[in-house]
C-alpha cells in the first residue's frame, strides 16, 4: 500500500510540475510570440479556467495522499506532513488564484478592452496579473519542495 501511495503522490507532484512549468515557460510565452497579442490572450485565458482546476485536482490528491500515508506511517512521518503542509499552501493558493484572481483579472482585462486609453484600468490589470504570476510561482516553488522531500524520504517509507 506504501508504494501505491508513493506513485500516487509522486505522480500527482510531478504532472502538476510538469503542467505548471510547460504551460508557463512554454506554451504562453509561444503564444505571445506567433499569435496576436489579443488573440493570444484570448487563448491563454481560455486556458487558465483548466489550468487552476487541473493544478486543484492533482493537489488535492497529493495532499490526500500524503495524510494518509501520514497517518499510517511507521517512519517518516515529519517528511510526510511537511509535504502536506506544502501542498495544502499550494491548493490554497490555487483555488485563490482560479476562483477569486482569475475573474477579477478577467474583469480588469475587459475594462481595458473597453476603455484602451484609461490608465487606471491598464494599472489595475497589471498588478492582478503581477500578483497571479506571483502566486504561480510560489505554488510551482511549493510543489517542487514537494516533490523534492517526497524523492528524498523514499528511503523512510522503503521500510513502512
């Protein structure tokens, strides 16, 4: 049962790592370079919705994991709460920057749309977007601190 739930958990981590970086470093920067800037953020917005439900999803089943295990573990306890205690930052940050930043960055995006030459607008746009960038890295930072403890106790839970 140990191992089921160490590849759960590592899997868990590493496709949401995976996801997180590609998408960050890979395809938003791509679609700001070949598309329109308008037409790209169109798509990248489009994608955030799947992007934050994705990354809640997959969070939650690490953390999920990682208390069971917690509470069934002979050793390495401590590195399996610590992970925990990551991942319930990085769920909580998550759902955050899906549920109440993503509309209310929407909502600026739409005002400056509406209203190109309103600075005001324009300012308030950037600082929720600084702050979700902000939040994507620290989650990414906390899922990597994750997995990292988790690849670093495998030798803990060998013999649970």
């Amino acid at each position: 049962m140990v191992r089921l739930g160490y590849f759960l958990l590592i899997l868990a981590l590493g496709v949401w790592l995976g996801a997180m970086t590609f998408f960050s470093f890979a395809a938003a920067p791509i679609a700001f370079s070949v598309l329109e800037r308008e037409a790209a953020g169109r798509l990248v917005s489009a994608v955030f919705p799947i992007y934050y439900a994705v990354g809640g999803g997959l969070g939650v089943v690490g953390l999920v994991v990682s208390l069971v295990m917690a509470l069934g573990a002979r050793r390495g306890r401590p590195l399996l709460l610590g992970i925990a205690a990551l991942l319930l930052l990085a769920v909580a940050l998550t759902v955050y920057a899906g549920v109440v930043l993503l509309p209310e960055t929407q909502e600026a995006k739409a005002q400056v749309r509406a209203a190109p030459a309103d600075a005001g607008a324009s300012l308030e746009f950037t600082r929720l977007h600084q702050r979700a960038v902000v939040l994507n890295l620290v989650v990414m930072l906390a899922v990597l601190a994750a997995l990292g403890l988790a690849v670093l106790a495998l030798p803990a839970w060998r013999g649970s």
